[in-house]
C-alpha cells in the first residue's frame, strides 16, 4: 500500500481549486445506492467548502452500474481511484474484493473516510490518501492492477497532470476505467480524443444517451517490435 503521510510544509502548491463556490448553505444528504448485491449509505456534504467533490455524479452511477452489469472482477486487485468524491466508486470496488487506495484533494477526505466508514466492514483493504495529480503521484507504486475515475476529466489546465499521474499509477498489465461527462465546453473529448491516446490503448467501453456519459477502458500500449 502507498505511504500517505506527507511534510504539509514541502508541498508545492495545487492547480486545482480548494473552494468552489457553488452552493451558499451548507447541508448534509445521506442517499442509498444498490450495486452488486451491496446497499451503500452515503453521505454528501454540499457547501461551499467540497463544491464539485461533495456530491455523487451521474458518472460515479454509471461507472458503479458498468461493474456490475460487466462482473468487473475487483478480487485480489490492487486498486486506485482518483478526484473520488464521495468515494461511492472505490467503495464498491472495495466491497467487491479490492485492495484500495481511495484519493482526492485534502479538502474532501473527511467525507471519504466517513463514507468508507460507514460501507466497508473493519478490516476491508479500504484506505483514503490525499493526491494531488502532478505533484505527488509519485509517493504511490506505480503497478495499480486497476485505475478509477469519475467525471475528473473537467478541467483543462489538470489535463496534462491528470495524463502524467495515470501514465505513473496504471501497471503495465493494468486498466484504467474513466467514467466521465463528456462536456464540449469543457474540453473533455479533446482529452479522450486526442491526449489520452497518445500514450494508452482506448476503447469506448459504454455509452449512455441519456445522460452523455462515456466510459472508457485504457491500457498501456505494448511497445513496438524492435
């Protein structure tokens, strides 16, 4: 399992935002969810504070529904989910027999651990880490069996991080399953078009009309023949 403890004061500083001011009260919603035979109670901090990470997107659903509609198998993988959230996605994938390391910015982990907390029996391989992309994926192995994200892909100026820290983290032999809302305006099919296959094997592994969610499936290409 990766290290998680950090020198705050060495760190340099994230591009990403710490507040969002999205919404102007602050309130708490406990919501259930049923995936793979698992109820999953969780809880979501809306307020000014988590903007975006406080609740559970369309894209978490979706990718929660993939793995079991698909038998995703989770057993005995080594797993790591990114910008997680709520960390409903790693959560399921740790009741599903993952060994998992749940990350996001240091701003949402309170809500992650409670979450995991309230899901994953004691003694479950669930852990919750802070992880900036770009800055310190390198305190993490790079050989993740598994590689998870939902709805991460919004912000142009992380792109290049966000491709840099999935190049470091997924294995060799490893897959990386991005759920995302593919939002024009915000450059994501640039991303999945263009950047990302640049450096892994792509597929389209899903594909809902409805709510203009993607799910990809990514692999390290295999080098070419000398």
């Amino acid at each position: 399992m990766a290290n998680c403890r950090r020198d705050p004061e060495s760190e340099p500083e994230s591009v990403f935002p710490h507040e969002v001011g999205l919404f102007t009260d602050s309130y708490s919603e406990k919501s259930r969810f049923c995936f793979c035979g698992h109820v999953l109670n969780i809880t979501q901090n809306f307020g000014s504070r988590l903007g975006v990470a406080a609740g559970v997107w369309d894209s978490a659903l979706s990718l929660c529904n993939y793995f079991e509609s698909h038998n995703v198998d989770f057993r005995g993988k080594k797993v790591i989910e990114l910008g997680a959230g709520t960390g409903i996605v790693g959560i399921l994938a740790a009741l599903q027999g993952g060994d998992v390391t749940i990350t996001d910015l240091p701003v949402a982990l309170e809500q992650i651990k409670g979450n995991v907390q309230a899901n994953v029996p004691a003694g479950g391989r669930a852990q919750v880490c802070a992880l900036s992309w770009g800055i310190d994926q390198h305190v993490f192995p790079g050989d993740y069996d598994i590689v998870l994200g939902a709805d991460i892909v919004y912000m142009e100026p992380t792109f290049p991080l966000l491709l840099g820290t999935l190049q470091h983290l997924c294995g060799h032999h490893g897959t990386i399953y991005l759920a995302s809302k593919m939002r024009e305006e915000h450059g994501t099919e640039n991303f999945f078009q263009h950047l990302l296959p640049q450096h892994f094997q792509l597929e389209l592994a899903q594909r809902d009309e409805d709510k203009n969610v993607n799910i990809y499936r990514a692999r390290h290409r295999e080098p070419r023949p000398a």
